[in-house]
C-alpha cells in the first residue's frame, strides 16, 4: 500500500482507511454491529466511519485492526499512519469561518479528485470563474455579509483553481448550459472578462470544455446541477455531488452514480463538440 499521503488531506483520506478496513472486516465475515462492540460504537457509527464521514481515532483503528487478525507490524504501521494523517487539516481550513462543513468535505474530494466531471446551468463553474465573477456570485448568495467575508470567500474560490495548474491536479469536464454563459452576473465588463477566461481555459491540457445550447431545448439533466468525482485510488469509489442552498448531497452508491453518470454522458453527446467551444465562446464574447 503506497504510504504518500493523496493531495486531497483528511476528507479523501478518511474515505480510503474506511475502504481499508470494510475491505478487512468484510473478509473475516465480522458484521458492522459486532465491529462497533469491539470499539464502544454502534453498527450505524461504523458505517459512517467506513464511508469516511466521521474522524477516526487511532485507538479504535488499532482495536479494530487486531479484532479483524491484522498482526503484521508494517501493515498495522501504515494504516495507523493514515488514520494519523486523516486528522490533520487540510489547507481549506484557514478559512473555517467562512467554509460550511458540508461544503468542506466537496473540497477535500476536489482536491483528490482525478477526474471532475460537472454540468453547470446557471452559472460558470467554480474552478473556472474570475476573480470578478466569483465576488458577483458570492454576493449574490450572501447579500447581509460584511465585504471582508465576501473577500474571504473569494479567496476561497480563487484559491481553489489552483489545483488545475498543480503537476498532480485532476482533469476538468465541463458542461455549460448556453443559459449561463449569457446571464449577465456583474455586468457587461465583468461577464466579458469572464468570457475571455473561458476562451483561455479551453487551451489547457487537462480541461475539455463544451456549451449545451438553447437549441437543444429539454435533456436528460433538468434536475440541475451536479458533479461526478472520481479519484485515482481503486479503493475509492466515484461520488456524485449535488449542490443545495443550505446543503449538499454526497452520493456514492453504484446506482446513484451510475444514473448521474448516464445523465452527463448524454449531455455530452447533445452538447456542441469540445473543438467548437473556443468558436462559440468567441461569438457569444462578440455580442455580450
């Protein structure tokens, strides 16, 4: 088991010891209930460990691990090691009071992520807004919030892109509704400049970039909104996130992400082809 620690910090890291361990108890025929007995917790508290939502401690990974027959030190060792590691804040957490803890997980697992695959309908993506842009939509949503804190939500988001520049970072699929790119956020100048960015992100590498346009008019997405993450640990399995106001939903059972997954892959296929986005862009920059 490689012991470097994945770029995505605790969130992605709880989520791989958690596989480890089902994976482990699974394969001594031990349910989740007589687990939790032997770590003072309940069958329902260690599938949420399993599943990576709760923090782990190393006392109940140590009883675990000798109550499911791991007695070899090296592996003992690692997996202690990762628990260890699972705790230990990610770079987001500076910005703790402004991060809402359902949205703190999206981050961890977008840091992780090798590949993030989105649908956009009413504004750009996140990873791929300007400075300009961004502060329009965040004060959108946060009309009753002082400047400093739209400054630090900002900063948050900027921030964030920097993962698609990283030597290591994930590749970005993205679908964007024609209604997006042509709502007015910010005004004239803002949605120019953010535009151009659009333009500039479709030259890099790792991003595919495609416009669903009006003409298409219903899909199979009307639901909204939502992204499909996966990550390069075979352990992990994809997640589906979906955004609400106050909210978000993390979906990781095979169904769910296989209907979610069915879903995107249609919208690219009535999509505009990736090679025609810089053109469509281009024309739309025109007569904004």
């Amino acid at each position: 088991m490689d012991t470097a620690q994945p770029a995505g910090g605790p969130t992605v890291l709880r989520r791989l010891l958690g596989a480890q361990l089902r994976r482990l108890r699974e394969r001594q025929g031990i349910t989740r209930e007589e687990a939790g007995y032997a770590i003072r917790a309940s069958g329902s508290k260690m599938s949420r460990l399993e599943l990576g939502r709760v923090g782990f401690k190393e006392r109940d990974v140590a009883d675990l691990l000798t109550l499911y027959g791991v007695m070899d030190e090296r592996e003992r060792e690692t997996l202690l090691e990762l628990a260890q590691d699972a705790n230990t804040p990610g770079w987001w957490h500076r910005y703790g009071d402004v991060l809402p803890g359902w949205f703190e997980t999206y981050v961890g697992l977008e840091e992780a992520a090798a590949l993030i695959r989105t649908y956009e309908v009413q504004f750009i993506p996140g990873l791929l807004q300007t400075e300009d842009y961004a502060r329009a939509v965040i004060s959108l949503g946060n009309s009753a919030a002082p400047p400093e804190e739209i400054e630090q939500r900002v900063s948050l988001r900027i921030t964030r892109q920097k993962l698609l520049t990283r030597g290591d970072g994930p590749r970005l699929w993205a679908v964007v509704d024609e209604a997006a790119l042509r709502r007015p956020i910010g005004g004239r100048e803002v949605m120019r400049g953010q535009i151009e960015r659009l333009i500039e992100a479709t030259k890099l590498p790792n991003v595919i970039l495609q416009v669903l346009p009006f003409r298409v008019g219903g899909h199979t997405a009307e639901a909204g909104a939502f992204t499909i993450l996966r990550f390069p640990e075979s352990d992990l399995p994809d997640v589906v996130y979906v955004e609400q106001l106050t909210s978000a939903l993390y979906l990781d059972r095979r169904d769910d992400v296989d209907a979610y997954m069915e879903a995107m892959e249609r919208l690219c296929v009535v999509s505009a082809p990736p090679d025609n986005t810089a053109e469509i862009l281009s024309r739309i920059l025109q007569e904004t």
